[in-house]
C-alpha cells in the first residue's frame, strides 16, 4: 500500500494485537478542559503518570467566555470550574497551558498549527471531534474519547483499529466569491454525513494543490461532519512555506532534513485508495445549510430543501422534524430567509485569511438594524494580526462586536449562545438541534458569505457584495 495514511500509519504501529488493532505511537496531545478532567481523575486514581510531558499541550477554549472581562468574571460556574480544574491539573502534572491570560491563548486546533505543533507525518489526537483540521499539515491528526485521553497521557499511545482510505480527488479552479468551505459543504452535500465513515480521507488534486493552508484546515476540519475521523493532505511547499515561519526548538533546528522527509509523504499510485471520490471545485457555489445537519444545504439562490428527495421513510421523517426545528417550508426561497445573529470564527473558520475574506464584504457597509454580529479570532495571533491589518477597525465601522478569542457561539457553552427561535449565519461547523443554544437555528455558511447576511439582514450570496 502507498498512500499517505498507510505510510504514516506504518510508521507508528509499535503492535498488533490477536484481534487485529494496531498499538498507535501518538506525538502529540492537545488537550482542552472538556473533555480531560475525567481522564485526569481517571489517571490520579490508577496511579499512572504523565508519561512525557513535552508531547502535551492544554488550552482552554469551549467555556472561554469571549468577553473583555473573562479574567475576571465568568458568568457559568460550570465553566469556571472547568478552566480552573484544567488549570490545577496541568500544574500538578508538569503539562504546559497556555491560560486564558496568555498572548497565544485561543482555540486549541487553531493554536497548534501557529506554533508550529504539528509536523507533517506525526500523528495527533485531541479529545475533540474536529481534530482532523490538523490533517492539513500532512500529519494523521484524529479526535478521541476521555478514556483514550487518559490513555494517551500514561502510556503515549492508542490501540487503534486501522481504516481503510478515501482519496476525494478535486480539480478545477474555485470561482470568485467561493471559498473552502462552500467547497467542503458541496463534498458533504454529495458524499452524506456518513459517507467517509469508517475511511481515512485524503484529499488530492490541483485544486488541493492550490488551497492556502488555511482553506485545507477548514477543508480538513468538516471532514468529521461527513463521517470520517482523519482528513489529510499531503505536504508540499505551501505546508513547508507555513511551518518554515513557525516551528521552534529542534524542530527548528533540523527544518531542512526534515523537509527531504516529508517529499516522500505522498500517496505514490491513487489506485491504491480504497475509495475514490472525483470531484469537480469549478461547479462550486456559495452554499448555506438549511437543515440540521452539514448535509442539507443548497446555493443561496436555492430552495428550502433542494436536492433532499427522502430516500426512505426515516429520512422522510427527519426532513420534518429538521424542517419543523428551522421553521421553514420545504421549497421556500432561501434568500428569504431573515436571520437574527451572525456569528464569524471557530474552529473551522476562525483565521486571519477568513476575517479578510468577511472584512472585504463588510468593508464601507453597516449591519443590519436589528442584526447581532460578532466575530470572534480563533486565538490571540489571529486577534493581533487582525487589528494590525485594521480589520478589526473594518468590523467595528460596520457595527460588528469585536470579541476575544475562544469558541463563542460554536458551542454555545461559554456565554455566547442564540436564544430559543433565533436564526444565526454561522460559519461554525454544525448546524444540530440546540448547538448554539437551546432552540437556536443555525445556517452553516463561509466568512463572506456570513458577512453579507448580516448586511443584508437575511441568507446572502456573497458575491452580491463582491466586484
């Protein structure tokens, strides 16, 4: 086998048991305050230890209030306990954490990648679901449970049953006004929520090729929402160009033996994927979810519902029930659409390159009377590069709030959260009932394209706004 996720695979199975699982050597753990207090509990209690504290790194995100005064005040006891709890547990153990008061403080898959974390064919897992962003750096980067948390803290490995592999091959040129995650919404739309489950994806072809970093982690980041744990793509001179700026340490050090390696971290013959997917960018337009889940969406100049003829009964039935949560009518005008919130950042579209692409549509133009808009970095780098660039001057002229980093309104876990029938243009990655808060409807969106709804006070194509 020659692609890329066997090369890195077989590079880091130590073992394999009698029931076929390999034994994983894991480089790296990011670890955020969710999902690691029972993991911590878990080892205090066993009587394991942090085995190499080096290869670990804890940030606080999801109950990070985004407000000027989170050093405060943090409104949530829950969460406050949860950041506090991060924080004895990290201190008690030798892991580094980067507290909330810290310059590079954000969210933890938007962190590692500017610290020049993670390395082409390294392995990382972070008890967070959407880990596979950091795939876009060459590396297999997947999300685990708590009790593989703990796992890897005491042992710096996994037991890991090995997937087969996926190639989604992309060509053709994306056009002006579309963006990576149209691009990833268009690949769930086709592929389904579940169709890469049980592979490990790789994406491959020119149009791959010609992404910027920060598109293939937004492309990387959706890869769990059509069911795949890992997304991939190979490295090349724009990963070596990205990581040359950033790593640290004897990282640094050996930069240059270390980028002869990585040429060879390349899937050799794409008849060697399990699964092929081809797959044509040119056809892309701006799109917007209308459902509750990533699959269900349709270009802005769509209907409520196109393309979803129910294949059975039970789809049928969650068509209703996703509809009758949004509020809409199956073949209703989506550029009716009205919306209350308009949310910018996350994990998936949280970067400077996304804040440009928003402050570009937002630029000279206000928000709409009665439109809530905030746009939140996706961590401190972001949030100073931002106001160097004036973008953050560009987003205040326009009536945005421009709030602290951390995961606001992805979650709706730290403060920020719509209201119960509130209607949102989120560029976050899940549009699931009550995921930005209890009753809230969520249309999944790009940057851009977020920001001409809020413009316009309702589902906006960007390119309206475009020239």
């Amino acid at each position: 086998m020659t692609t890329l996720f066997d090369k890195i695979w077989a590079a880091h199975a130590v073992a394999r048991n009698e029931a076929g699982d390999d034994l994983v050597y894991i480089d790296r753990h990011l670890v955020q305050e969710v999902s690691s207090p029972q993991a911590f509990a878990s080892m205090k209690a066993s009587g394991h230890v942090l085995r190499s504290a080096a290869r670990h790194i804890a940030v606080q995100d999801h109950n990070v209030p985004t407000t000027a005064d989170r050093l405060t005040h943090i409104a949530s006891p829950e969460s406050a306990e949860q950041i506090a709890t991060l924080r004895r547990n990290t201190q008690a153990t030798g892991m580094r954490l980067l507290d909330l008061d810290h310059p590079l403080q954000g969210i933890v898959h938007v962190i590692a990648p500017e610290l020049g974390y993670v390395l082409p064919g390294s392995t990382v897992v972070c008890g967070d679901s959407h880990s596979a962003t950091l795939g876009a750096l060459g590396a297999l980067a997947w999300g685990i449970g708590t009790s593989e948390v703990a796992h890897v803290m005491s042992t710096q490995s996994l037991w890991m049953r090995k997937p087969r592999t996926l190639g989604i091959e992309i060509s053709g040129a994306l056009g002006p006004g579309v963006y990576a995650k149209d691009l990833a919404l268009a690949l769930i739309h086709h592929t389904g929520t579940s169709g890469g489950a049980g592979y490990g994806t790789e994406y491959v072809g020119p149009t791959v090729s010609g992404l910027s970093m920060e598109a293939r982690m937004t492309l990387c980041n959706m890869t769990i929402e059509a069911g795949s744990r890992f997304g991939l793509v190979a490295p090349d001179a724009t990963t070596v160009a990205y990581l040359r700026e950033r790593v640290q340490g004897a990282a640094r050090e050996h930069f240059e033996q270390a980028v002869q390696a990585w040429a060879a971290l390349r899937t050799d013959d794409p008849a060697d994927f399990d699964r092929r997917v081809v797959f044509d960018a040119a056809s892309v337009s701006p799109r917007v979810t209308w459902g509750t889940m990533p699959s269900d969406s349709a270009v802005f100049s769509g209907r409520v519902g196109d393309g979803a003829a129910p294949a059975d009964e039970a789809e049928r039935r969650r068509l209703e029930a996703s509809l009758a949560y949004m509020g809409l009518q199956s073949g209703q005008a989506l550029s009716s659409v009205p919306i209350d919130v308009v949310f910018i950042g996350s994990c998936t579209n949280g970067r400077l390159e996304d804040l440009r692409a928003a402050a570009a549509v937002a630029h000279g133009r206000r928000v709409a009377s009665g439109v809530r808009a905030l746009v939140v970095p996706g961590s401190g780098s972001v949030k100073r590069a931002a106001e160097a660039e004036g973008l953050a001057q560009v987003f205040l002229d326009a009536g945005f709030e421009w709030r602290e980093p951390g995961c606001s309104m992805c979650i709706g876990m730290n403060g920020d959260s719509l209201a119960p029938g509130q209607r949102s243009a989120s560029t976050s990655n899940r549009n699931f009932e009550n995921r930005q808060g209890q009753g809230g409807r969520t249309h999944l969106m790009s940057p851009a394209a977020a920001a001409a709804s809020a413009v316009r006070g309702k589902l906006t194509d960007p390119r309206e706004f475009l020239s």
